[in-house]
C-alpha cells in the first residue's frame, strides 16, 4: 500500500524559514516524480512544486520561484520542500503527491497524480 | 499564465447525472484529470488521461474531453458524490501543473 507521511510543518513567522519532509513507502519511490500542491484555508489547490525521478528536472508555481526548493533523497525514499523568505499567502496544508506515471512513460515534469499524502498545515503569522 | 477555469457550484438531485466542465488552452494537447475532495480528507483521483478511471472508482464517474475543455459527468448522482471537484492540467509543455479552482457539487 502507497503511504506519503509529511512532517515539519507548523508555526513560522513572515521572512523565516521552515523545511516540509514527507517519507514514501510501498512504491518504488526511485521511479517516480514527486510533487507538492497545496491548499489555504477554504481555498482551491494549487500546485507548489515538482521533481522528476532522479532530481534533473524541478518546476515551481511563479509565486514562489526563488523562495522554495524542492528535493529528494532516493536512498531515503523522501522528499523535502525548503521554504524561505515565508510569507502569509504561503499559510496552507501542503500535501506530498505522487506522480502517476513512471520515469519510462512520464515524458514531462507534470501528468497526473494518483497518491496523496494527509498533509502537512504550515502557518505563517506573526 | 496558464489558468484552468471551472464553475465554483453545481447541484443536483439524487439519481440525476451532472456535468462539469473545465476550459483550459492547453487541454488542446494535455490530458485533464480530476480529483475529488471530500471536507477534512486529502484529494482522490477520479479521472485520468481525459477519461481513464482508476480501479475502485465506482463506474457513474466518467470524463471526457473536446479541444479546451475537459468535462467530469457523474451518472445517477448519490448523496456521497456531494464533494468539491478539481480539473488538472498542465500546462503546454508540462513543465507546472495548473488546477481549476474547483466546484462544490451540491446532492438536494
């Protein structure tokens, strides 16, 4: 059974930094993109970031290149979102997603998604 | 940038069939899928590849697509389709994934 455990998030003020980790079992975690979408309090999701299979490819959403950096460690079977210069449109639950299609058939950063993990809520609030 | 849009509400009366419908450009030559959210739980994959349904998904659900929009058909609505509805596509070259802000589908 595919399971996607986020931790590391919580409380953090306006400009500091917090690191989301999120551990993968039951999957050949090397074969796959990961990603990370997130979702503010009553609000849409929207996706954060992703990586490719072995860390050559990375994407982010616009509005938070530069800030955020994601990574993954294949060893580890994990998978990590740094966050600096944290601001409060950035409050929301992230969830550590899987990608559908393995490295052979993904063809690009982003298909689709077929495992979810229960999410991580980071708040960012002075 | 790329934006998907779909309606923020729809309902229906239990037995009816709904239809929601997703406008993006680059669905011209991406795939759409669709994910439902249930209050308090992580998003489910309900459709892929415009109309694939993953094992366990039960059978009312159904997608399709035609140039830049990609529809989400629930046949013989139930009280527990009652959810919010995400599209997904990404954008033209797959290089960032771009989400409709979702739709409350509401069963009277």
């Amino acid at each position: 059974e595919v399971q996607l455990v986020e931790s590391g998030g919580g409380l953090a003020l306006p400009g500091r930094s917090l690191t989301l980790s999120c551990e993968a079992s039951g999957f050949t975690f090397e074969d796959y993109a990961m990603h990370w979408i997130r979702q503010s309090p009553g609000k849409g999701l929207e996706w954060v970031s992703g990586i490719n299979w072995n860390s050559g490819r990375v994407g982010y959403v616009d509005s938070v290149k530069g800030r955020f950096t994601i990574s993954r460690d294949n060893a580890k079977r994990s998978l990590h979102l740094q966050m600096n210069s944290l601001r409060a449109e950035d409050t929301a639950v992230y969830y550590c997603v899987k990608a559908a299609l393995s490295r052979e058939a993904a063809g690009q950063l982003v298909n689709w998604f077929d495992r979810w993990g229960q999410g991580s809520l980071v708040t960012v609030s002075s | 940038s790329y934006e998907v849009t779909q309606p923020p509400a729809v309902s229906v009366s239990p037995g009816q069939t709904v239809r929601i419908d997703c406008s993006g450009d680059a669905l011209e030559n991406q795939y759409a899928s669709w994910y439902q959210q249930k209050p308090g739980q992580a998003p489910i994959l309900l459709i892929y590849k415009d109309s694939e349904g993953p094992s366990g998904i039960p059978e009312r659900f159904s997608g399709s697509s035609s140039g830049t929009i990609a529809t989400l058909t629930i046949s013989g609505v139930q009280p527990e389709d009652e959810a919010d509805y995400y599209c997904h596509s990404p954008d033209t070259g797959g290089f960032s994934g771009v989400f409709g802000g979702g739709t409350r589908l509401t069963v009277l």
